[in-house]
C-alpha cells in the first residue's frame, strides 16, 4: 500500500469476492458454521487486496484479534520450541497468530508478560508457566478474561476460580517404565536427578517410588532435586557418584540436567553403558547423536502443542464449553546407554 492510498476495509474484501460484509466478518472471526467454499473465497480476496485487520482496534471494540498468547519459562529449552512450533501450526491453520513470551523462569516476570496479553487483547492463552503456585501469577491469570489452557501444568488453584483447560504427560507411567527396565536388569541402587518443582517433577518422582513398590523391593533409590538446569545436573551427578555406594544407574529428569550430568561423567571418565547405566527423560539431538545412544522416556511435544492449541480454539468458538483435560502418553526406549548391572559397576 502505498503512501496516502486508503487501507482496504471489510467492504472492499466482500465486494472483491461478491459476498456479504457479514459473510466476510464470519470468516475471518474464525466462526465454525463457514463452508469451506466461502472460506476459500474469502481468503483469496483478503490475498488479493492485500486487507489486514486492524487487530488492536478490534480488540478495543471487544472483538476477536484472531491473536493468542503463549507463555512460556524457558525459551533455550528445545522441548518448548517444539511446543510452541505445534500449537502455531495448528492455530495458523485455523487463522490464528501465535504470540509468545519468555519468563526466563521468572514467576515475577510471568506475572507482568499475562498482564501484557491481558493488555493485547489475545483472543487466548496458553500456558507453560515455571510457577505452579505463585501468588502474583494466580492474582494475574484471575484477572484474564480470556479462554486458558494449561500445558503439562496443574495449578494450585484452591479457590477453582480459573477453570483452564490442560494437556497432560503422563511422566509417571513413563518414569515407572524405565526404572521398571533398570530393576529386570538387576539395578538397585539408581540415582535419580529432578529439576524444578512442576508438575513433572512431582509425577517422575512417584513413577520412581511405585516401581519399587511393585515388586516389593527397598527404597535403594537416591533422588537428588535442584532447579532445572545443567549446573545442577552436573552437582547432583557428581554428589550421586561420590557416595560410597554409588548408583550402577542413573535417570535423569530432563535434557537441560543431562547436559551438566554428561560434563562431570565425561571429567571423571565415567564411560556410559559400560561404567553406568544412564537413562533421560525426553527426545533431543543429543541423546540420539551421544555414543552410545542414550535411553529416553520420551513424548511427542510437537503434538502436544497442536493439542493445546485444539482445546484452545475448542473454547474460544464455544465461550459455553467447560474445561477439557486430556493426557498424553509417554514411552521408555531402551538404548546402548542402559545395561545388565554387574558386580564390579559402581565400585
């Protein structure tokens, strides 16, 4: 558009595809009852004209700025990339942009980026706060208006006075799995490296205590918790392997701790899959690359950012519709990494 031409309005895109203003309008709030045909008619007019809504006036007006915020603690962690790379598929297909903000695992400043979509008028929000239970975050979400979905978060709501929606792992099952591996392989003292205090943390912790449970065995288990980053996975390890009984296995609990535990393995040379079983928890280039390849409990966080996003949209369209919690599935894949305990390891 060039200087002093007149921006193209609502009834410029219903003239160029021969519709109604109130067709136009329909499509592009994202109503469900649109046929597919008049979508497409309308979307090849919109591309044509080259129509861009004024978004922050709309949302002024109390209208849709076919906008949603995502909140995210940590945007260095690549599981979260995935994530969001998800759910902005699956909103873009739907017509929606993705906006997101990162709290840098800084409830203070989680708190201040809600009020910032608060402000935006987001259509939406989706969450994966680095506070469950902060104060000011819980005051700053009771004061969103829009629809809230929570991803792999519980919040201490006691007051039920937020009501999100929410996307669950099931890190439990996942974590009793691969413990459950170590155990049929004659492991008994494994170590266990927990970072963070969310949601995950707590249900990885009890998939550890339940696979003892089941088979009736000691807690010979030694669970070392700290934040979630490498310093501390690198502190926990080498705490862990100077025990006097040290671990033959250790799982950890997340790839931002894996990185600080493989720089003390590597400076004690401490050999992987034949000095010590090691297990992590989710996918990344570096357990696939590491030599031998490490196990992982793992989850498609692709698709639990597309189901995120689906439950958002759910609510946004049907403002009546109550909260939806769905859980994901986890899966252990044993590698190279894990192996038979014998006598001499952990000596």
């Amino acid at each position: 558009m060039r200087m002093g031409q007149t921006r193209p309005g609502l009834k410029d895109v219903a003239e160029r595809a021969g519709v109604g203003v109130s067709s136009v309008s329909r499509v592009l709030s994202g109503h469900p009852d649109v046929s597919v045909k008049m979508r497409d008619r309308v979307m090849a007019a919109v591309d044509e004209i080259g129509y861009r809504p004024d978004i922050f006036a709309r949302g002024l007006r109390g209208g849709p700025t076919m906008s949603v915020g995502l909140v995210i603690g940590d945007i260095s962690n690549p599981l979260l990339s995935e994530i969001s790379l998800g759910a902005e598929s699956e909103l873009r297909r739907a017509g929606y942009s993705l906006l997101f903000v990162n709290s840098m695992n800084d409830p203070e400043l989680e708190a201040q980026n809600i009020l910032l979509f608060q402000d935006r008028h987001v259509d939406g929000l989706l969450l994966s706060l680095s506070a469950e239970d902060d104060a000011g975050v819980l005051a700053a979400l009771r004061t969103i208006q829009a629809p809230l979905v929570l991803i792999d978060r519980e919040l201490d709501d006691s007051g039920e006075q937020l009501m999100p929606s929410a996307v669950l792992c099931d890190h439990r099952g996942g974590m009793r799995a691969a413990i459950a591996h170590l155990l049929d392989l004659g492991h008994r003292r494994i170590g266990c490296i927990l970072g963070g205090h969310a949601r995950f943390a707590r249900m990885r912790r009890q998939g550890v205590e339940e696979a003892y449970a089941e088979r009736g065995l000691p807690p010979t288990y030694n669970i070392v918790q700290g934040p979630l980053d490498a310093d501390h996975g690198q502190a926990a390890t080498s705490r862990l392997l100077d025990m006097r009984e040290r671990p033959t296995a250790l799982v950890v609990g997340g790839n931002q701790l894996l990185k600080g535990c493989l720089r003390e393995l590597r400076s004690r040379r401490v050999v992987v899959g034949a000095d010590l079983s090691l297990i992590s928890c989710d996918e990344t280039d570096l357990t696939e690359m590491h030599d031998p390849p490490i196990a992982v409990v793992r989850r498609d966080t692709h698709q639990l950012g597309r189901t995120a996003a689906g439950l958002l949209l759910r609510r946004i369209q049907d403002p009546e519709e109550g909260p939806v919690t769905t859980v994901h599935p986890t899966q252990f894949v044993p590698r190279a990494s894990v192996v038979p305990v014998r006598e001499t390891a952990g000596a």
